[in-house]
C-alpha cells in the first residue's frame, strides 16, 4: 500500500500544506489505497521538502511528479476524457495555483504579525520551551528569505495581495457555475483546486485574500463540494 509522508494535519483541513492536501485529494479521487504517515519533517525527506510518498521499493518526492507517477502506474482515469486544449488549460490553471497564488499565500500565513501568532502555535506549539523560542524565528527567517528570492517578497503588502486578489478572480470566473473547474465530471485539476483554495478559506484567520475568495461567491461553494464528495459530511 502506498504510504503518503506528510505534515500534520491542522485547522480541520486534511493538510495545512496545500501540496499535501493535493495528494492526498487526488489518491482520494481516483481511488488509489493509501496510508498516511502524519508529522514528517522535511530534512528527513528525499528532496528536504514534503509530500512524498513510498510504493514497494518507489520514493517518488514532489506533489506533480507524485501525481504524474499514480497517473502512470495505477491508470488517468480523472483526466482520460480531457482532449489536448483541455489539458492545457488545465496545466496553466494549476500553475496558477501552485506558482503564483501561493506565494501570496505564504505571505499571509507567515509574514503578517497577527496571522504569524495562530501559525506559530499550529505548528510549533509542542516543541520544548528553548527549541519554542529558537525554531519558529529560523523558519520564518527562511520563508521570508525564500519569498524574496522568488520575488513575491520584494512587493509591498497592497501589491501582493492585489496579485493574489487577481488570481482569484480569474479562478472564480473560469469556474462560473461548473461544478468542477474543468467541468461537470472531476479532473486531477480540482485535487489542486481543492488543496490551494480550503487551505485559504478554511484556516481560523482572516486576511484580504480569504476576504476576497469569500466575496466571489462560487469558491467557497466549490470547496464544500470537493470536501463532502471526497472527505465525507
């Protein structure tokens, strides 16, 4: 059975880490057996970042070579009616998601002083009294530093927000009133869709992302849906 190594699921959601959260959405969709295997870190793992996951003598790392590899080994069955177009509107959607939405993401979770409390407890609040005080400081440092470097962090707040306002908004427009971002049936795409946009909705902190996803109306919808058909009620 595979085995999927991932963080702590936090804030209700099945992964406060989106690309978790992906994985294990789309093992869910397509129906694929696993076992999770909660509270990893990632220096332990193959490229020092999670999800990975373990099939037999397999250690496949990254939430897109994962998927590409499940799609590989245990059939496409969510994206075999998607023709070439389809495919690519797809690609460019999820890149959307993953290399442009979550860095703004990011920002919001780790970089903003009153969203950075609830963070730090989260994820760092059973860590013993001297690693408390060192461990959460380091990792902020390096988020920020790794938002710079992308250059999301070299933008004033109002400027990053608006780029995350306006990735939204187009989401939201090319979703209209499908039930599924590339359609009536669900394609590998929503597993991401799902991830990136709960782990916005969801978490018990507000920011003008979370504001503005709320406001566009089939968003949160959207995500209820993905939530019950594939997590339960």
């Amino acid at each position: 059975m595979i085995k999927l190594h991932q963080f702590t699921p936090a804030w209700t959601l099945p992964n406060a880490s989106p690309f978790c959260m992906k994985v294990e959405t789309y093992l869910r969709m397509a129906g694929i057996s696993y076992e999770v295997m909660n509270g990893e870190l990632p220096l332990r793992a193959p490229k020092k970042k999670l999800p990975y996951i373990v099939d037999g003598a397999k250690v496949i790392a990254d939430s897109g070579l994962i998927l590409d590899y499940l799609k590989q080994i245990y059939g496409d069955k969510l994206d075999v009616n998607l023709s070439p177009a389809d495919r690519a509107v797809a690609h460019a959607l999820r890149r959307t998601f993953e290399e442009s939405l979550y860095w703004v993401t990011l920002y919001s979770r780790w970089l903003e002083d009153a969203t950075w409390l609830e963070v730090r407890k989260q994820f760092f609040g059973t860590l013993p009294p001297v690693l408390k005080q060192i461990v959460p400081a380091q990792v902020r440092k390096g988020v920020r530093k790794a938002l710079y470097l992308q250059g999301m962090g070299r933008h004033s707040r109002d400027e990053i927000y608006e780029m995350g306002k306006a990735d939204l908004s187009t989401l939201s427009t090319w979703l209209g009133g499908k039930a599924y971002f590339m359609g009536n049936a669900a394609a590998s795409l929503d597993a991401t869709a799902y991830a990136f946009l709960a782990n916005i909705l969801v978490p018990p902190f507000d920011s003008p992302l979370k504001s503005h996803a709320m406001s566009l109306g089939n968003l949160w919808p959207y995500c209820e849906r993905m939530r019950q058909q594939y997590y339960g009620p």
